[in-house]
C-alpha cells in the first residue's frame, strides 16, 4: 500500500545517498590536463563583473599562454566569502593546480585554502590577501605603503588649506582584507608631521560592493559628518558612485573626492564641463594578473616560496619578495584630466 | 509486481535516472565528478540546501510557502555566532539559536494562520525583517572563530571514513521528517489540508494547528540549517545563506510536491537535492561560472513544475490503457492526494472560495 | 451555479469590492495624513532633513521606485506578482543605455524611453509566458524567471559595466534637470501615475484587472480574457520596470551588474503599504506612489538619524508584513456588513430568481 511504496521510495533514496557517499574510489581523478602540459590553475576573484578583475584575468591569461599555465577564471556574482569557499574547492575538485584568488573574507576563505594545499594545490593570492597559512605568496597591485601615502597626498594638496581638516574614507564591505590593511595603514601615517592636522572622521562600509549601497551610504555619512571637507574612497564602485552623486548635488566645490578610481569611470568627472575630481590613482591590473602568473609559475616549480629577499624574473623585470611574503607588481599612477584618457590596460 | 512498475514508473524514479544521466555525463565531461574530494565537498555544501528543502516541503505540501526560511537561517546562525563570539558556552548558545528560530516560524505561522494573511506577503516580509535583523545585530562583519564541536558538526567527517558527518546528520532528519509525514496522522492531514482546506475542516482536522506547525518546523530547520552553515564555513555573516532560497524551493518542486499543495513526497525532495547537488557540482567542474549555474537551476524549476501536470497525464493515460488489474492495483497504491484529474477543476474551485 | 448566481454574486462580491474601494481611499487620506505628519517632525527636529539637497535626493529617488512599484501593484491587484522585476530594471538600465548612445539627435529621447519600454515589455512577457503556459504560480514562476534574468543580467555586462561616457548626454542629464523647477523624475512618475490611473479606472483592460483580483473564476464567466490579460499585465509591469531602468542609468551613470538588487523588496513593499492588497482587487496606482513615499521618507529618516544603514531591510520587511496585517483587519471589519442576504434585500433587482424571471441567462 501506501506505506510500502513510501519504503521502497525511501530504500530507493538511501541507496542513491550511500552510493554517492561511498566514494567511488576507482574513478578517481586524473586532474591535469592537454597534452601540451599546460597546467590548469585557476583565478577566483572578490565578484565577477568589474574591470580590474576582468583585467587581472586578461593579464594571468596572456602570460599564462606564454608560460605554460592554461589560466581560467571565474567567481561569486556578489562578494560572498562563503561563497568563494565553493569556487575553491571546485578549483581542487577539477584537478586545477594553482590557484589565484582576491579575498573577500580572509578568514573565511583560509579552512578552504589549507584543505587546497593539503590537496598538493598552491595558492596565490592578489589584490586581497588571505590568512598567511593559506597562501604561498602575495601579490599585490601596488605597495599598501604607496596606496596609503598618495592617497593622503591626493587629498592633502586639494584642500583649501594645504593638508588640514577632516575626511572620511567610503570604503567597501567591512571584510575586504585589502580595504582593511589599506585603511589600518593610512590611520597609521596621519601620526605623521606632514598630515598631522588632518583628522579621519569616518570609515564608511557600505553593505555592498554596489553603487546603491554606496550612493545611500554616503549620504547618510555626509549628514552624520556634517565638517568634513574631503572624502577618500579606495574602491572603483564607491568613488564612482560618489562622484555621481556630488555632481548631482552640486556638492562638488564643497567636498574634495579622491582616492582609486577606474579611469574609464572617472574620466567624465575630468572635463571642462565636470571636474568633480581632480585626481585620483590605480595601477595596472592587467599587470598584475601578469606578476600573479608569473609567480604561479615558479611556486608550482618550487624554487618560489615566500621567503623574503627571492627574486624571480617576469616579463623581464626582476620580482622581489618583500616582507609577508608580499610582491609588489607595480606603482600606482596618478591620473588627472592630462593622463586619464589615454589610460588603457 | 504491479508495485513495482508503480516504483518504476513514479517521479521519484524518474529523479534517479536524472541523477545517474547527470552523474554519467559529468564524469565523461569532466572526469572529476565522482572524485573522493569532490562528493565530500559536494554533501557538504548541499546539506543547508537538504535541511531547508525538508522544511519548507510540509509547507508547500498544505499549500502554503515559506519564503523566510533564509531569514531564519541568517538571524539564528547570526546570533548563535555572536554569542559563542562573547563567550558563551556553545551547547547554550546553540539552543538559543535554535528556539529563537522555532520563534520565527511560530511568528510567520501565527501571521498566516491566525491573521489569515496571505503566505506569500507574510513570509516575504519576514525574509526581509529577519534577515535585516541579522544585518542590525553583526553590521557588515564577519564571525570567524567557532568552537571545536561546532567545526566538527559542520565539516568533519564520521570517524574513520571519508562520510560526512552533517551529511548523515540530514539524512536522519530527512528519515524523522519521512515517518512524520507519510506514517502519522498529522502527516495525512498535511496532505488533505493541502488538497482542500475546507475539506479537511469539515473531516474535522484542526488546519489552524496543522498548518502552524509546519511552520514552525520550516523555522526550526532553517535554524538549524543555519549552525550547519556556522560549522561548515566557520562563518556567520549577515545575510548569509541568502543564496539558498531558491535552490531550496527547487529542491521542494523538483522533488514533486506540488506548488499547489496536497502531493509530494520526502523521499523525493531528498533525490531532488541530490540531483541538484550533483548537477551544480557537475556544472561547476565543466566552467559554468556563478550565474551559470543559478540560471540553470532557474530552467529546472520551470522544468520540474512544467513536467508535474506531463508526469500526471502520462500516469493517467498509463492507468487508462493498462487494462483494469492494473488500475484495480494501482488504485491502492500511491494515492496522489486529491488532485486526480477529474476532480481537479472543483478540487481548485473548492481550495479558492476557501482562500477568499 | 446557475449564471444568474453568479451574476449576483459578482454584484455582491463588486459591491464588497466598492466598500474595500472605499476603505482604499480612506487609507489613501490616511497615508498622506502619515506622510505629512512624518514630513513635519522631520523638518522641525533634523535640520538636515530640510535642506533643497536631502528633498530633492528623496523626491527624486522615491520618484523611479515609485514608477516600478506602480507596475508592481497593477500586478498585485490582479493577485499575482513579480518577484523579478529588480532584474528586469538591471538589464534594460545597461542594455538601453548601450544602445541608446547610437541615437543621438532630437529622437533620442524617445527612442530610448520607447526602447525601454519595449525591452522591459518582453520580459514581462517572459513571465506571463510560465504563469499562463506553464501554469506555474506566479510567485515560483518570477523566483525562476529572477535567478534567469539576474543571471543574463551578469552575462549582458560581460564582465564589464556601462561607463557614463557611453551614455547619450540627455540620459546622463536626465536625473539632474528640472521642467518649471520640478525635477524631470518627479514629472515622468506623475505621468506614469496618472496614465495608469487612467487605465485601471477607466478602461476594459483595468476593470478586468480588478475582476482578476477580486474573483477570478467570475471573471473567468464573465468573459474575461484571462490570458490576454495576464500577457498584458506582465508586460505592463515589467515595461514599468524597464522605464525605472533607464531612469536608473541616469541616476547612477554607471550600470555594473549590481543594478536593481534587492529592488524586489522595495517595490513590493511600497505598494503593499501602500494599500495594494495581496488578495487582489484592491488599491490603486496612487497607493503605490503613496507607499514608495511613505517608505522613502521613513527611510530617509533612519539614514539622518544614524540609525544604521543596515535598516533598509528591516524596515520593508517589518512594514509588509504590518501593512498587509492591518488592511486584512481592517477589509475584514468592513466586509462583514455586506453579508449576501443583507445585500440582495436591498437589491431586490439582484436576487438570482428576479434575474431568471426576467429572462436573461442563457449561457451568456
């Protein structure tokens, strides 16, 4: 009767269950791929959809070619940490060799990294950095020292009292490692006499990684912070957005707006017509993704292990790995309205 | 015998051939599908997905819906990881997390049931307040230390084997849920409530209890989905799991169930979870990116309820050209509630005057 | 039921209908009385409420929330919804803000709202597709058709975004200019508003819409082409969501693959407060505009007083569920008088016999 069917159904199911979970040992992976020994690795960004990280995978994907490694990419469509965790170990899952990836959360993501490595896997971080158990080395797109110091620059000089008064900085979600070790750095150098007479009001973390988020947070920050003459934003989303918003307000003579930006994004706030910002920084994220490759190439070799003073060459230019395990892929740029649209990676 | 092809012929089976077609498939494509390391990480992460399905299906199976249950899910892990954060003992912290979850349900029951408040609007609402709640209570951070016992719970394995250990922990619930709907009385009320609520009324079933404690067993499941996530991620963030609520409701519709309520099985939500499970894996592994996948799982559940109304004509055209053994055994077989073909205009007629 | 029955019924059921109307336009005085109170506490107690910056940015924001959220309600009254309509707003904003930078000249605007329209029309489409084809509840259906589009949405931006600089100069413009001193945000939602007050009060394809809702097998009798109103309600509400999509790449210049999350809530939730029962049949596209107000401030509000800016879902989650909880109560209170005897008694023209002596019912 009803009830028998219900058991068969259900035996039908554990039976299912039981041979799935059993592991079906024999047909274990073979992992690598082609013929031509190209080896897969694998590029995990913070969220897919933005132009430095389809850039970084520009970048890894042409120096792979050239150096052997087949670089593919792929992420979480919003920047969820959890979510990266299933991008990692589908990453392991496919026999994958390398992996790059952009943290969201590095706490989140580092029991998935150390199970990865355990797997014989090697991790590579970029742009955000993860916990150091769980990665080999880190490149980042420019120095969190440099990031920091132009950025204070940026802001200081327009000012309308050279290098004093307060700003905030509208950041991104308040897990970003990159974010976090960037901001930490620049608290630190305002101890310092040149900027000592400007104050941090706010660090802003706006939900998401979204121009509505970010647009909402800055108003409500703007009002909360009602004496503050200059914003930082270190996030291409953010400063985007906030550009667009002091410019339909008609708040741009009123607060200085800097920090890093995408040139494509910015360049209409650089006209005649607009110039709601005046400067702003990046680096080159194509050059990156290239750096990341490279150093791929030689931790899946061994001869790179992150101990500080290793070099390696990439593309002809000497990588040098600096304390934390840290390579640095370039310098930042400073783009104003002369440099911003021949800005292309 | 005629049992038998009944089995054979049943949606649930036609789950298990899907899964084997996926499995075949995958593994010629990617040769990685059915690797050790790849079915562990797969049960694992497909666990809160099983958990939630089982909780939503008495739901949907009395006619209701339970959007919520990521609410839930966020707000109980939330604050069972905000409290183990500050200190407080684990197996404490985990009940409060656990009874504020049966809370939830309980308060979308009482909305639904009691207010007579349409299911949809309540449990959209709360999705949004419970999960805005956690957003209030932890901000844009993230949890990220958890005890030991949690850790285990959520990503370890059974001693001794390479099983998960949260894996079978679902499974058990999935077997306790499976007596609870198909061998108990209250069981059978879920599904005469869900034929007709009228009905059931008048057979003198109490639909107000029945239908709030479906309830309240959705929240108490996403809950404790949620310490699932907790153990597994070793993360509690605002929002988390927000991603789930529809794999989860395919998981209820693929598995059978009927979104009109009045049919369905468990045994086929947990083959439903299964196979999405393996086709997400099978997916990834082949480059589907993110979207890829969510798209995908979007086209099955237009597939899954688009093939119920196919399945039920083919099984009746099945009855009426298999001469009358057949259909005198088959009549005692399965029943399908109450939603036969020829009672189903006034089956819908009757359920809608109900509603209004 | 005999057809004289049911024709009573449906005098019954539209006379219930009227009270509930009724009820609506009371709540419609209620909501401004709310809006207004609201409004004057703000301006007295925070000083940066009343500042031209802060109510400009709060008209100009509740204006595109309040277009898509009267889409939504035409939807609702017809007792269905549409859970997709962020991702709908997501890709007409990029796709008709690509597209509309090859339409430069004194036609641009036009097309571009005309392409926005119709882009957002056929997805709307989509999901009238599975609600009337599939048979799927709307709700599953617009889960489904959500996760689909969001997912085209991403492949649309194709790992990029729109730039501003790829936006024609009268999009870009659009948030920022002003017609007579009221921004053109404000003067399209009135437009929208009062077009589709048109429709729903005065047209056919609008009084079918309020039969859909209140009783949709009277309907059926009655003769109302269900499926073609499906079809037509869906592609209304998702053309509204395509109109908010362009208006969306004017607000915000750029359009990454972000755009329109979580919009889903908002809209709903704005027109649920706003009046727009959930059983169908009640409410009108002023409720919506109401609601999206209403919410904007409350919203607005919280942002000023540094309650969090996590408040956002909460709010529209708690004000759904609080909204929908006291018009049931309160149409419940009001629908009880109107008991079917008590009614035809006064309506002696209505009672089922009186219809039949008359002579009239044939299968109609």
């Amino acid at each position: 009767m009803k009830r028998r069917s219900i058991l068969l159904k259900s035996a039908m199911t554990l039976a299912l269950a039981s041979t799935m979970l059993i592991p079906v040992g024999l047909m274990a992976s073979s992992g690598t791929a082609g013929a031509s020994g190209a080896v897969k690795v694998f590029m995990i960004p913070k969220f897919t959809g933005i132009a430095p990280f389809t850039d970084a995978a520009k970048g890894c994907k042409t120096e792979g070619q050239k150096i052997g490694l087949n670089c593919l990419y792929g992420g979480p469509t919003t920047g969820s940490a959890t979510d990266q965790v299933n991008f990692i170990n589908n990453a392991v899952s496919a026999g994958d060799k390398g992996i790059f990836i952009s943290n969201d959360d590095a706490a989140t993501t580092n029991p998935a990294l150390v199970r990865a490595e355990h797997h014989g896997v090697k991790v590579v971080t970029f742009d955000s950095d993860a916990l150091k158990t769980g990665r080999t080395v880190y490149v980042e797109g420019t120095s969190t020292a440099s990031i920091a110091l132009t950025e204070l620059n940026m802001l200081g000089s327009q000012m309308a009292t050279p290098y004093s008064g307060s700003f905030i900085i509208l950041s991104a979600q308040a897990t970003d490692s990159n974010q976090v070790q960037w901001n930490a750095q620049l608290k630190k150098d305002l101890s310092m006499p040149k900027y000592s007479k400007m104050t941090l009001a706010a660090i802003i973390n706006p939900p998401s990684d979204s121009a509505a988020d970010a647009t909402s947070s800055l108003q409500a920050a703007l009002a909360a912070n009602p004496g503050i003459s200059g914003i930082i934003s270190p996030t291409t989303v953010a400063i985007a957005a906030a550009a667009q918003y002091l410019t339909t307000n008609n708040l741009c003579s009123k607060y200085v707006l800097t920090g890093l930006g995408d040139p494509d994004q910015m360049e209409p706030f650089m006209t005649t017509a607009n110039n709601c910002v005046h400067s702003f920084a990046l680096w080159n994220f194509t050059q990156e993704g290239t750096v990341a490759a490279c150093a791929m190439k030689f931790v899946l070799a061994g001869t790179l292990t992150g101990k500080t003073g290793q070099s390696f060459k990439c593309n002809g230019v000497k990588e040098v790995v600096l304390p934390g395990q840290t390579v640095s892929a370039g310098a930042a740029v400073v783009y104003t309205s002369a440099n911003v649209k021949s800005a292309g990676f | 015998m005629a049992r038998f092809r009944q089995l054979v012929l049943s949606w649930e089976a036609g789950l298990v051939v899907l899964t084997v077609l996926v499995v075949i498939f995958g593994q010629l494509a990617d040769h990685d599908l059915i690797s050790s390391f790849n079915l562990q990480t797969t049960a694992l992460n497909n666990v809160i997905l099983l958990c939630l399905a089982l909780g939503v299906a008495p739901v949907i199976m009395t006619g209701d819906i339970d959007l919520s249950v990521v609410g839930t899910l966020a707000l109980s892990g939330v604050v069972m990881g905000d409290l183990m954060a500050h200190g407080m003992a684990t197996g404490l912290a985990i009940a409060i997390g656990l009874v504020l979850a049966l809370v939830c349900g309980l308060i979308n029951g009482l909305l639904v049931v009691l207010f007579d408040l349409p299911a949809l609007a309540v449990t959209l609402g709360t999705m949004g307040a419970y999960t805005g709640i956690s957003f209030l209570i932890l901000g844009g951070l993230a949890i990220t230390t958890f005890p030991n016992s949690v850790v285990s719970l959520g990503s370890s394995n059974l001693t001794g084997t390479q099983v998960p250990f949260a894996t079978v922990v679902v499974l058990a619930i999935a077997a306790i849920m499976a007596y609870l709907v198909h061998f108990t009385t209250w069981g059978k009320s879920l599904f005469a409530v869900g034929g007709s609520r009228k009905a059931a009324l008048f057979s003198g079933i109490a639909v107000n209890r029945v239908r709030i404690t479906t309830f309240i067993i959705s929240g108490f499941l996403a809950g404790f989905a949620g310490l699932l996530f907790l153990g597994n991620y070793e993360t509690a963030q605002a929002g988390m799991g927000a991603s789930q609520l529809l794999p989860a409701i395919t998981a209820v519709i693929l598995g059978g169930v009927s979104a009109y309520g009045g049919t369905g099985t468990i045994p086929g939500v947990v083959l439903a979870a299964i196979l999405l499970a393996l086709l997400q894996s099978a997916l990834g592994l082949h480059g589907f990116s993110g979207e890829g996948q969510t798209m995908a799982v979007g086209f099955l559940l237009i597939i899954a309820i688009g093939a119920q109304p196919l399945a039920r004509s083919a099984r009746d055209w099945w009855r009426r050209h298999a001469g009358v053994r057949e259909i005198a055994s088959a009549g005692t077989g399965e029943s399908r509630g109450g939603s036969e073909s020829s009672s189903g205009a006034s089956g819908a007629e009757v359920r809608s005057t109900a509603v209004n | 039921m005999s057809a004289a029955e049911m024709i009573s019924d449906v005098a019954t059921s539209s006379a219930r209908r009227s009270r509930v109307n009724a009820m609506v336009r009371r709540s419609d005085t209620a909501l401004l009385g709310l809006i207004a109170l609201i409004t004057l506490v703000a301006v007295a107690t925070l000083s940066d409420f009343r500042t031209l910056s802060n109510i400009n940015n709060l008209l100009n924001t509740t204006a595109l929330i309040a277009i898509v959220a009267i889409g939504e309600a035409v939807v609702i009254l017809a007792r269905q919804i549409d859970l997709s309509v962020g991702a709908i707003l997501g890709i007409c904003a990029y796709l008709v803000g690509e597209w509309s930078g090859h339409f430069s000249g004194p036609f641009g605007p036009v097309i571009g709202v005309l392409l926005a329209l119709a882009l957002g029309a056929g997805f709307g489409l989509g999901n009238a597709l599975l609600v009337n084809v599939f048979k799927m509840p709307a709700i599953i259906a617009t889960l489904a058709t959500l996760s689909i589009y969001t997912g085209l949405q991403i492949i649309v931006n194709n790992g990029s975004q729109l730039y501003l600089t790829q936006v024609p100069k009268w999009l870009a413009g659009l948030r920022g200019n002003a017609w007579f001193g009221i921004g053109t945000f404000i003067w399209i939602a009135a437009i929208v508003l009062v077009a589709v007050s048109f429709i729903l009060r005065r047209t056919r394809f609008g009084r079918d819409v309020y039969a859909l809702g209140s009783n949709p097998e009277a309907a059926a009798y009655l003769g109302v082409k269900i499926r073609l109103r499906t079809f037509q309600i869906f592609a209304l509400c998702g053309a509204l969501a395509g109109l908010g999509g362009l208006l969306y790449t004017s607000q915000f210049g750029n359009v990454d693959a972000t755009a329109g999350n979580g919009m889903n809530l908002t809209v709903i939730a704005a027109a649920v407060v706003g009046g727009v029962s959930l059983f169908g049949g009640a409410g009108t596209a002023l409720s919506a505009v109401l609601g999206a107000l209403l919410l904007g401030e409350i919203q607005n509000v919280l942002e000023l007083t540094r309650i969090s800016i996590f408040a956002e879902q909460t709010l529209q989650g708690a004000a759904i569920v609080i909204a929908v909880a006291v018009y049931a109560v309160v149409s419940r209170r009001l629908r009880r008088p109107v008991r079917r005897e008590a009614f035809l008694s006064e309506h002696p023209t209505l009672n089922p016999a009186a219809i039949e002596a008359a002579g009239g019912t044939s299968n109609g």
